[in-house]
C-alpha cells in the first residue's frame, strides 16, 4: 500500500521501511519545536509490524472483542511504530478505510472518514498524545483513540443518514420536506435546526411553512424571541392543553 502510495512520485522510498530514526515534534507558538513522541528505533521497525500485524490478526480470528475497538488499537500502534520516513498519517487513514470495509463497516465508500479526522484534527492529536503516552512501557491507555475512532464513524453515518434521507425527500415540495422533520423530531423544534438540516430551503420560506402550521392548528408555538420552539399538538403536554380549549394562551402566529 506504501508503494502504491508512492507510486507516482519520483521519491524512492515507496514501500521501504524507514531506514533512520524518526521523531513525532511540535512546534508552540513561539517557533519552539520539541518532540512530542519518539517512535520504534528504525533497526526494530521490521519486527515491530511483523508482531502488531500477527497479533492484530489473532485478536480479530478469536473474536473475543470486536473489530470496533481492535481497529483503533491497531491504528494507534502503527502510528507509535512510524514504520515510515514519510507517508505514516496517510497510510494510518488508508488502513483505517481497508480495515472498517473488512469488517463490515463500509460507510467509507460515501462519507470522506479523511476529511472528518481533518476537521477534528486538534482532537484527533489530543487523543493521539493521550493514548500514546506510556506506550513504550506497556502502559498506555486505548481508550481515548478508541472513543475518537468511534466518534468519527458514528459522524459518517449520520451523515449518510442524512443525506439518503435527503434523497429520499427530493421529490417533495420545501414546505412538505418541512413538515415531514418536524413529525420525526422528538420533543420541540427551533427554525434554527430546520435551516440547517435544509441549507437549500431559505429563511422566509421556513418561516412561511411554520406560521401557516401554526394557524392550521398542527404545530404550537414555544416560548419567544430567541428561544422561540415549536411543537407538534399531539404532543402529550400540547394535546392536553388544546382538550382544554386553552389553545389561545400560546398565542400562535
């Protein structure tokens, strides 16, 4: 994979191991770097994969724990080996997407899983330097880059959710794309969240199809100003309000 990676650049070391020590610095805002970590000795570098890559495939054969949490692991272990001079984040990420499509998870194919770790990039180091500490001794604890991992592919499929259910609503008119998030929100809805789970659907429009659910009786208004809500009549709580015939104190639109 390395030297497919590599594959098009006139650089050699495509597929090669690194052949001298390599470190993981930081640099702080005054221009000061320091080293953040100090991976496997390029000498141990061989061994270290042919032992994370045995041991990862036994975990996975006795199926005592899920590939969810041993995936993580792996990948946090060859980001502590470095095997390479260059190319390890990118190859990290590319074991990442051939590992989760092994094991069933392949949401990968339709949400970019590089581009989410990008754009929770401080978090992502965050957990990196947390699991990564004591690593050398046997003492590091997974759980933070384990919990990052799955945060990121619990984004990716909600993502996907979101757009086949996009999808799916296409053919319907804005104010009935409107109507339908409404009946699938549990509890109140603010015109806040309806505009951004539809970036297409402008501002006058929303407000348009909620006043006129409004006046329809199908909706009722919650509270003011900013932390203005609305809520379906059938709500347990609306529902009893309306049996009343106290409809008017919520004022609606």
């Amino acid at each position: 994979m390395h030297k497919q990676l590599y594959s098009f650049s006139q650089s050699a070391i495509g597929g090669s191991y690194k052949n001298s020590d390599n470190y993981i610095s930081e640099t702080d805002s005054d221009g000061n770097e320091r080293i953040r970590f100090q991976p496997v000795p390029a000498y141990l570098t061989a061994d270290a994969m042919e032992r994370l890559c045995l041991a990862f495939t036994m975990a996975l054969e006795k199926n005592e724990h899920d590939a969810l949490l041993l995936i993580p692991m792996f990948v946090l272990d060859f980001l502590c080996i470095h095997p390479f001079n260059d190319g390890n984040g990118r190859m990290s990420r590319l074991l990442t997407l051939l590992l989760f499509y092994r094991a069933g998870y392949i949401v990968g194919k339709y949400i970019s899983l590089e581009k989410l770790i990008e754009s929770s990039k401080e978090t992502y180091y965050e957990a990196l330097q947390d699991s990564s500490t004591g690593w050398h001794d046997n003492k590091s604890d997974y759980a933070p880059f384990i919990l990052y991992y799955l945060g990121v592919l619990q984004k990716a499929y909600s993502e996907f959710g979101e757009r086949v259910e996009y999808l799916s609503q296409r053919g319907l008119s804005k104010p009935d794309r409107i109507k339908v998030i409404i009946d699938r929100k549990i509890g109140k809805i603010s015109k806040s969240e309806i505009m951004a789970m539809c970036p297409d659907i402008s501002k006058v429009t929303v407000e348009r199809t909620l006043t006129a659910l409004v006046k329809a009786g199908y909706i009722v208004k919650i509270g003011a100003g900013r932390t203005t809500a609305y809520g379906k009549t059938d709500m347990p709580h609306y529902s009893t309000i309306y049996s009343k015939g106290y409809a008017g104190c919520l004022k609606p639109d």
